[in-house]
C-alpha cells in the first residue's frame, strides 16, 4: 500500500513568520507558541505606533522589546535588517517604528565597531522632508549631540533627495526643535549638484534659520519668494486666496492659507480653492469640514474622482482603515461610494479565494484599547475596526465566506453579495473574553481554509473529552480542530510576544501588518509556494 504518493498530498510550504516550538503563555493564560527573532521582530514592527499602550502591554515595554530585536538583527543579519527597515518605512508606511529601529540599529554596530550598513540605514527610512530632523531629536536625545559618521552622513544623504522649497515651507516651522537650518549645520550636507537650485535653497535655510531676514532670489526660488510675499498680497485684496494658481504658485499649505484668511472671504469658496493642490490624505481627513463650509457639489465630484482613481490611492499610503475612518466622520452620503471605491484600492492585494473560507474576526475587549476597556490609545480607529475591515475585505472576495466575529462566544454575519465593505464593517459588535478554540469548534465546518483576524491572546479553549476548563488535561490545539492538511492563517493585529499557534509550516501561518500586502501570501502558500518576506516577493 503506498502511503506517500497519493493524490491528496501537498508539497510542504513554509512562510517566514516562524515560531521556535519552545511553549509559553498567552496574556489571557492560553496555550501560546515563541517565535524567532525575526518573525517576532516583523510583527511586532508592523503593528507598533512607537510609545502607544496596548491592552496588555505597555509602549514602553513594546518600544524596549522592539530596541532589543532590532539590536540583536542588527548584528546576527544587517543585511536582512536593513531591507526589513526599508520596506517597513515604505510599503509597510510604519514612520515612527522604522525610524526609531535605523537609529538603534546604527547604535549597536558603533557599539561593537561593525563596520558597514549603517549609512544605509538612516537614509532608507528618512522619506518625508521632516524626518532628517526627527532622527536628529530621537538620536540627541537619547545618545547626545555628537553625532556619528553614519549618522551624518546618512542624513546628509536624505537631505539631498527631500529638501525642496515647497517641503521647506510645510515642515521647516517654529514648532519643530530641529529646523532645516539646524540639519544642515550638524550634517553638513551638500548640494545635489543635479539640483542647481538646492544650494540657494540651503543659504535661505540658514538664514531663515537665524532670522537674518534674506529675502529668496524670486529666480533661483520663485515659489519661496512668493509665499514671502503672499501675506501682503492678502492685505491689499483677501480675493487673492480664491484663486486656486495663485496659491498653488506660492506653495501656501491649507492649514497657513485658512490662518491668513481668517474671516476675510467666504469659507466655502475658500477650500474650493484650496482643493486642487490638497493630497488625498488631507482631503479624506478634512471632509466634514468640506460639508460645514458648504463645498459645492462639482467640488465634491472633483474629489470623488480623486478618491476613485487607483494611482492617487496608492500615491496616498493610507492604511486602508483610514478610509474608514473617513467614511465614518463625514456627515454627508455624497462621499459614501467613491470612499467604497478608495478602500477597495487600498484593499486591492486582498485575494479572491476560491472554495470555502472560515473568517473569523475578533471582537474581544483587547481589540478595543481606549473606548471603554481600560488601557488609554490616541488611536481614533481600534484594532477591533482595523480586523473588520480586513475581514470584510476577504469575505467579500471570498466564493464561499462564512464570516463570524468572535470572543467568548461568537455570532455569523451575512456577507452580501457585490455588498459593501464599509456597510458590512457596521455590522460587527463587541463581545467579552477571547477563545479562538472554540470559535473554531463551532464553525469549522470542512472549510478548504481558515482566517482568524485577531492579536492572538486567547483564553485556554475547551478541552477535547469533557469540555471543561483546565482541570489538569490538555488544552484543544489548532491541531485538534482542523486537520493538517487545511491550512489555517492567523493575521496578528497587535505584535505581541507569545502567539496561539505554531506557524511557518504544516499549513499553519500567521502574518500581521495593517495593509493589505500580507494576503499575497495566501495564494503563494496554496500554490504550493515558499512565501519569502514581503520585500522579498515582489515578483511573485
């Protein structure tokens, strides 16, 4: 009888998250598995809004956790780390976590006299004109103003490629510690010589910098001199801020031309004018505002178009949950169906399953830190509606969905077909406790797969002969419930240490992140294919 060449077998696959097989505790006391240091490290970073408390654990626990890995990486693979820490500041859009992790990775190789990678670092995660001055604070006030090679360098590097006239005026602000002038007196960078322009432009910066009152050179920098000048321009007629070229002309930020307008003209007209030269984030952010002052339908329509278009929503990195959020502040249905449209583009790596799908959305007490559960969060949107919008997503691509939010006990909701994915994420609810097993156990049901969308802490679930709790038998594993031979996905949402099942091969993985980017594991692993990290899989 043969007993490995069978049509029912699957090649092994293996996906990188990866745990160890040394056993531990879940916060909630279940059963939990360790993983390696990368793996730990991943989904960690890519849930971490750095010095954020979660339910159950500390920012400062979670920033020290992820110093320690990254420091560690940083010496065992700096290769892998530095890849890690571009991706994670780019695709992965975490700003704050891959900053703080370049920094702590170039501390440790000065640390031990490693030569190399450092540089490289720094100047991978620096991608807005502002952070070249956050590193410099992080990196200050923690190892002192003396300031590395690498570090300067680096930073001189990012500042070649960011330092522009229009970045100059949106963050170069009393507000900030470092100011561009600061930045290039510590780092000394110098022009691109490409830019024939950017050697003006760092003369202006320092002396804006010691208020030396230049005034810019209307031909080597056209846009400063005009903002300069703008002010004066509103004093002689405030109509000025009514037309859309000429504040596009003078580089004026939304937020600087509503302080220069205060009362002056007519609020509606004036974000009519503001809105062609807004990103796509900041018209999303600003939509109840658009309904307050009155914005014209044809405007609406003009943002809309925005918001629908594939390229502007990718341009615009925004977490996918941010488009809820801004579906669920606006006042006004106008933008309801170009929002749908704009999660859907955010969504757009969210597979297609075929056969059935068990989803399986947590909706326990730790999903919601902040409203009303405990642990303080100065997040407006919870992990709770962070889960619901990636479960939704699947379901609702998925051929055959059964999607269930759970936590102590657990409830189906109907998935529409052609439904929506916002509509469907107002169908969730709250629940009490957490207890993966035996959402498991009651809705499994011969699926060709399971999602559980959750941050893993379960509660020990019903034991397999009497269906009690602990009493000295052994707790019901994933193994238990599912056979091997149907692969189970667990997507962390919250980056902590001890995970609810083994993963990394035997059909049993688990990702995390807040984009949609981890999904395109899916398909990879059921076409019998090694999923590599995320910056590793482009071409797949």
């Amino acid at each position: 009888m043969t007993r490995f060449n069978q049509r029912s077998v699957r090649s092994a696959v293996h996906s990188p998250v990866t745990t160890t097989g040394e056993g531990a505790r879940t916060h909630e006391g279940g059963a939990g598995h360790l993983r390696d240091a990368k793996s730990e490290l991943f989904l960690l970073a890519v849930s971490n809004f750095v010095g954020q408390d979660t339910f159950y654990e500390k920012g400062g626990q979670r920033d020290d956790r992820y110093t320690q890995l990254i420091r560690t990486l940083a010496i065992e693979d700096p290769g892998w780390c530095v890849d890690f820490l571009r991706w994670l500041r780019t695709e992965g859009n975490m700003r704050t976590a891959s900053l703080v992790g370049a920094a702590e990775f170039t501390a440790e190789r000065i640390l031990r006299e490693a030569p190399g990678y450092s540089r490289q670092a720094i100047d991978a995660v620096l991608q807005r004109a502002d952070e070249p001055g956050e590193m410099l604070g992080y990196w200050t006030s923690k190892y002192g103003r003396k300031l590395p090679k690498p570090v300067k360098r680096g930073i001189a590097d990012a500042v070649q490629r960011l330092y522009t006239e229009r970045a100059l005026l949106k963050y170069d602000t009393d507000s900030k510690g470092y100011r561009f002038g600061d930045v290039l007196n510590l780092v000394h960078a110098s022009p691109d010589p490409a830019k024939a322009w950017q050697g003006d432009l760092f003369a202006y910066s320092l002396d804006r910098r010691h208020k030396r009152g230049t005034v810019p050179d209307p031909d080597a920098l056209p846009t400063l001199a005009r903002n300069l000048a703008f002010a004066e321009f509103v004093a002689q007629d405030p109509n000025i801020l009514l037309d859309a070229e000429e504040v596009k002309r003078a580089g004026l930020t939304w937020e600087a031309a509503l302080s220069l307008a205060g009362n002056k003209v007519d609020k509606a007209k004036l974000w009519e004018a503001l809105i062609p030269s807004m990103g796509v984030m900041a018209l999303a952010r600003n939509l109840r505002n658009f309904d307050e002052a009155g914005v014209s339908d044809e405007m609406a329509a003009q943002i809309c178009a925005r918001f629908a278009d594939p390229e502007q929503v990718a341009k615009s990195r925004m977490f996918p949950f941010r488009w809820w959020a801004a579906y669920k502040h606006a006042p006004s249905l106008r933008w309801a169906h170009a929002l749908e449209q704009a999660i859907g583009h955010s969504l757009a790596n969210v597979p297609r399953l075929s056969g059935s799908t068990l989803i399986l959305v947590d909706r326990s007490p730790s999903m919601f830190p902040g409203f009303g559960y405990s642990t303080p969060n100065s997040s407006d949107i919870t992990l709770a509606e962070q889960a619901a919008v990636f479960g939704s997503a699947l379901a609702l691509r998925a051929e055959q969905p059964t999607l269930v939010e759970f936590g102590a006990t657990s409830r189906r909701i109907n998935v529409p077909k052609g439904g929506s994915v916002l509509k469907l994420i107002g169908e969730y609810g709250r629940n009490d406790g957490t207890d993966i097993p035996t959402a498991v156990k009651t809705h499994f049901a011969g699926h060709d797969r399971v999602v559980i969308v959750t941050d893993e802490q379960t509660r020990p679930g019903w034991l397999p002969s009497n269906m009690e709790r602990w009493g000295g038998m052994r707790e019901t594993q994933i193994d238990d419930l599912v056979p091997k031979t149907t692969p189970v996905y667990m997507w962390n949402m919250a980056g902590y240490k001890p995970g609810a099942m083994p993963s990394g091969a035997t059909g049993r993985h688990t990702f995390g992140g807040l984009t949609d980017h981890a999904f395109r594991m899916i398909p990879l692993l059921e076409a019998s294919r090694d999923a590599a990290w995320p910056w590793e899989n482009r071409a797949a």
